[in-house]
C-alpha cells in the first residue's frame, strides 16, 4: 500500500512541476511577445490562467498528502495520544467527505454544465478547465482513505513530519 502512495506522491510532484514548468515558459511568452514585439499573446495568458487553476488544485492534493497543510496543532497537542488519533481519523473523514463531494461530486456537476461553453482566446470546453476539481478531489479522497486505513500513527506523523 506504501508504494501506492508513493508512486501517487510522485505522479502528482510530476504534474506539478510539468505546470509550473509550462506556466513559467508561458509568462516568459507573454513578457516578451508584449514588450518587445508590442504584440500581446491572448492565448498565452489564458492558458497561464487555466494552468493556474489546475496548478493549485493539484498543488493543494498533493501538500495534503504529505501532510504538509496548514494545521492548528495547538489544541490537538492538549489531548492524549489516543484522543489525538482519534480527532486525526475524525478529520480524514472530514476530508474525505469534502473531497468527495464538493470536489468530486459538484466538478462533475460543473463540468456537465460547462461542456458547451468555449474560453474565449483558446475557444476549447471550459469542461477541461473545470475538470481539474474533480480530478483533485479523488487524489484527496485516496489520501484521506489511506491515512484512514494507516495504522495507529505517532503524533509525528499525524502532523507530517515523519
């Protein structure tokens, strides 16, 4: 089950990086193309925009993951140990039932509503756009299912810092 996980960890840092990558050539694009051939690119920036919008989806499943978020560990670390797996299950459930439904279940609503409107300078679906919530929302929903199938964990590595 660990090489699962890794092998997603993995699969998500390279996505990220392929769209930090593109966004950056892309910027560059933009910054060029506008002052120095006076010429903006639309489809640049726009693409840039999207990319944007998968980047943080993406970016966000994966520091869930890790379990590198940002978390209030002040009140957590009043209880026993016992107590703190219990409230650290009880938060994966939480996730698990964000990710799933407002991730999942409402970006396939969304993206039935939005297969046949167009983006303006790349004229494509907006529904590819769109489909970067649903997507996030099973990689955050099998980190929350693995977290929960994890045996007892140490505080440690409840807060991420295995």
């Amino acid at each position: 089950m660990q090489m699962v996980k890794q092998s997603v960890d993995k699969l998500l840092f390279g996505i990220n990086v392929l769209l930090l990558v593109t966004m950056t050539v892309l910027s560059i694009y933009q910054v060029f193309t506008r002052y120095f051939l006076d010429v903006p690119s639309t489809i640049s920036e726009e693409m840039v925009r999207f990319l944007l919008i998968w980047f943080a989806l993406f970016t966000t499943a994966y520091v869930f993951g890790q379990q590198k978020h940002i978390a209030i560990t002040v009140l957590l670390q009043r209880f026993t140990e016992r107590m703190q797996l219990v409230i650290f299950k009880l938060i994966q459930v939480f996730w698990f039932l964000l990710s799933t439904g407002s991730l999942i279940i409402g970006g396939i609503i969304l993206i039935t509503y939005t297969t046949q409107e167009t983006s303006a300078a790349l004229g494509i679906s907006m529904m590819y756009v769109y489909l970067a919530l649903p997507l996030s929302g099973l990689f955050m929903a099998f980190y929350s299912l693995w977290y929960l199938a994890m045996p007892a964990a140490t505080t440690e590595e409840m807060e991420g810092n295995e």
